[in-house]
C-alpha cells in the first residue's frame, strides 16, 4: 500500500469524534412460530356423467343360466330350485323288487277321542247353600242301615285322627303316668279340648291306673267317658206348641248351614202336621230368599220374603210375627244373615231384631239355635262364647259332621257350655237331621259299632 494512502487513513482516524455507543433495545416479546396450517383435502376427482356399463362376463349369471353338467357323460342335472322350469319332486316310491330289505307294516294312528265338555259350574251365592231343595233327594232315597250308619260313616274322618294315636299307644301296655300324658295329647288334638281331655283322663287315672289295657278295653272306655260328658246336654228340639206361634231365632256365622237347618226343621214339622211359616231374613242375600221359598213350595209353608234386597230384617221379621199370629201358624222360623262373630256392629244387628220382637211378645224369641259347622274345629268354641253373650242362645245344632275330621268338637262344647245339642247333621236331606244322642255319637266317634 503507498505511503499517501496510509497517511490519509490516520489522518481520518484523528479528526473524526468518537460515537456513542448504541443504545440497547429492551427485549422484545418472543413471538410464536406461525402455526402449521392443515394441509388441504385431498379431493377425488367428480363421477363421470356417464356410468360404464358392466361388463357382461362379470357379475351375476343371466336369469336363465344354461343346464349344469354332471360328472357322468350323458347324464344332465335337474334344474336349481328358484329357477324357471323347476317342479317340486313328490315323494319318492317304495322299492318293490327282490332284494329290498323287509319293511313291518306301519300300524295304524290310533284315533284321537273327543275331548268331553266340561260344563260351567254354577257359581255359589255363600257356603250356606249346601245344596238347593229342588235337587235335595227325599227321605226315602237316603242312605240305607239307619241314622246310626250313617252317623258312623259321617264321622270316620274324625273316628281316623282320633283313634290312628291309640293303636300304637295301647297294645297290652300298662297304664302309667306317660301313657296318660299321651292319651291326654290324643284327645286334644282330636278337637274335645283341654277340659274335657282332662276330664277323661282324670276318669282313666280313677278306674284303671296301673293296670295292662288293650286297644279294644280302651276305646270301649273312651266311649263311657266320651258319653258320660254328652249325655246332659242331649236334648231334643221340642216346641211347646202351648204358646203359638212358636218363634224360633236360628243365628250363626257365615257358611255354618243356617238357611238349610231352617228347611229341614221346617220339613219335619210339617212331616208332624204342624202349620210352619219361614221368615227369609237373610235379606242380603237373594239366594237365601230363594232357597226358602223353593222349600216352603215343597213342604207347603208359608214364606215371609223382603219387598226387595238388603231391607230391615228387624221389620221383616215384626211383621213376620204379626202375619203368624194372623194365619194361625204353629211356630215360625226366623233366618237370619250370616255374620262374624267378631264384628260388633253385625252383632248388634242381632239384638235389634230381638228388640223388635219384644215389642209385641216380651217372651219372644222362645228358642235362639246357635247352628255351628263341625269343620270349624275349635272355632265353633268362640262362636258359641260370643253369640250367647248376645242373643242368649238356649241350643245348638251342629252341621256337616259327614265332612269334618273335627268331630270332637262337640264334647268340647258340651263340656264348656252345657247347652243343650238338640241336633246334628250328616248329610243334606231332612232324615240326615236328626236328635243328638249321646251314647251313639260317643260309639261312633271311637269306631265302635
């Protein structure tokens, strides 16, 4: 380089003032990368306007394809089901020539019986109805061999759970205090109670205590016991035809047979010659009313029915009294609606009508039957305990023994009670209703003849 230059280079350097510094900037905000923008959609290219036409040797064959070929030369296979000229093969002929294979002879179908009708049942109004008297048989239609025969045959349920115990208790075994206690279980469970088990058992432990006893010696001596118990409060139903009409007052709970005691009582007094009248006072229940008329048509008495359903069945039966008196009646029959024994206001219902009845007669109603259904067991206790406290009850009848395996029952009310049981039932006609007797009923509840 020449001297002039280096000269003029220094001289610049010393003439020139010095700048300052650059002023530093404050940093400034960092900025985010620019975000990637999505890449475009690829789009397909638009269908032709025209859509090719497939090609024939592709897709589906045509709608009549060609016969198939079977494997065997000559041989050509019958049409595919679904296509034009198929027919439906019928069923294909038995091989007839020799060499089959035998084939038994298919037996013929039996024919199918007709299935028999089966009728509607007639729909039952109330357990009360136990049979309707135009179907009921008469006294000479009924089952032969006595009231006695057939008193055994209605209590041989009762009879069964009785004695089934005994059998095995009572095989030439002393009689201990175990035995007695068994005896007494015995008892209870047939449905006489604990006081009449009690007294029994008490007569057993008195007369044969220690001794070896039979099954035969003690059911002879159950009946003694049995019978001994039941022979106070045997006592006919007998009106005193003295003071007419008579008024009879027949109560009960629902189902007990009220309604058709009342037609066979009213049966065998007209069998006596006696001028019955019926009061329908069950007038809740036009089946009742129906019931009654259809039996005072069969034994000619007369029927006081309601005006229509569900009217005062204390009025009704006022005005029963007053026509029987009219009429010259004998004795007149009251029903009356079936009712719990634990509904207070049915039972006072009860006492109305003997209210009623006072109005014209205080000595009215000379009789009120409690009728109890033997299948109750035990319940027809309470029912006696509740009707006599509110109707004064002066007799029972006990119904359906022909249907119970409760029969003990009645030794259990005749031990608590002490009212007389002036009847019992075994069937459904008028002869199947007959006076209580003690030693029969004692015999025929142990199986003895």
């Amino acid at each position: 380089m020449a001297l002039k230059d280096l000269w003029g280079r220094f001289v610049n350097l010393v003439t020139e003032p010095e700048r300052p510094p650059p002023a530093v900037e404050p940093d400034a905000p960092a900025i985010p990368p620019p975000a990637e923008e999505p890449p475009e959609p690829v789009r397909e290219p638009d269908p032709p306007d025209q859509v090719p036409e497939p090609d024939p040797s592709v897709g589906d064959p045509p709608a009549s394809p060609p016969p198939i070929q079977a494997a065997l030369p000559g041989h050509v296979l019958p049409p595919v089901p679904g296509t034009p000229g198929f027919t439906p093969p019928g069923p294909a002929p038995l091989p007839a020539e020799e060499g089959d294979f035998p084939r038994a002879p298919r037996p013929a179908m039996p024919g199918i019986p007709e299935e028999p009708e089966i009728g509607v049942p007639a729909v039952e109004e109330e357990a009360d109805d136990l049979a309707s008297p135009a179907d009921l048989p008469d006294e000479a239609a009924a089952p032969s061999g006595g009231f006695f025969a057939r008193l055994k045959a209605g209590l041989s349920r009762s009879t069964a759970r009785l004695t089934e115990n005994l059998t095995g208790l009572f095989r030439k075994r002393r009689l201990d205090d175990a035995a007695l206690e068994e005896l007494e279980e015995t008892l209870i469970s047939a449905d006489l109670g604990l006081p009449a088990a009690q007294r029994i058992v008490a007569g057993f432990r008195r007369t044969r205590f220690g001794k070896e006893v039979g099954e035969d010696e003690v059911k002879a001596a159950l009946a003694e016991e049995i019978a001994a118990i039941l022979a106070p409060v045997a006592e006919p139903f007998r009106p005193d035809w003295n003071r007419r009409p008579y008024v009879v007052l027949v109560v009960g709970v629902n189902g007990t047979g009220k309604t058709t005691t009342i037609a066979k009582l009213a049966q065998n007094f007209r069998a006596d010659g006696r001028r019955v009248m019926m009061a329908a006072g069950d007038t809740f229940r036009a089946a009742a009313v129906e019931q009654l008329q259809i039996w005072g048509e069969r034994t000619g008495s007369t029927v006081v029915a309601p005006a229509k359903e569900g009217a005062d069945a204390a009025g009704l039966a006022h005005d029963s009294l007053q026509r029987a008196r009219a009429e010259g009646a004998d004795i007149l029959l009251i029903d009356t609606a079936g009712r719990l024994h634990n509904k207070a206001g049915l039972m006072e219902e009860l006492r109305k009508i003997v209210r009623v009845l006072r109005k014209l007669d205080a000595e009215v109603p000379h009789a009120v039957l409690l009728v109890l259904d033997a299948t109750t067991g035990q319940n027809a206790v309470q029912q006696c305990k509740v009707f006599r406290e509110m109707v004064d009850v002066t007799g029972l009848v006990v119904t359906k023994l022909d249907g119970s395996a409760k029969g003990g029952v009645v030794v259990a009310l005749a031990e608590e009670f002490g009212l007389p049981v002036h009847a019992v039932g075994v069937g459904e006609t008028a002869a199947d209703l007959r006076p209580f007797e003690a030693r029969d009923y004692a015999r025929s509840l142990v199986g003895l003849s």
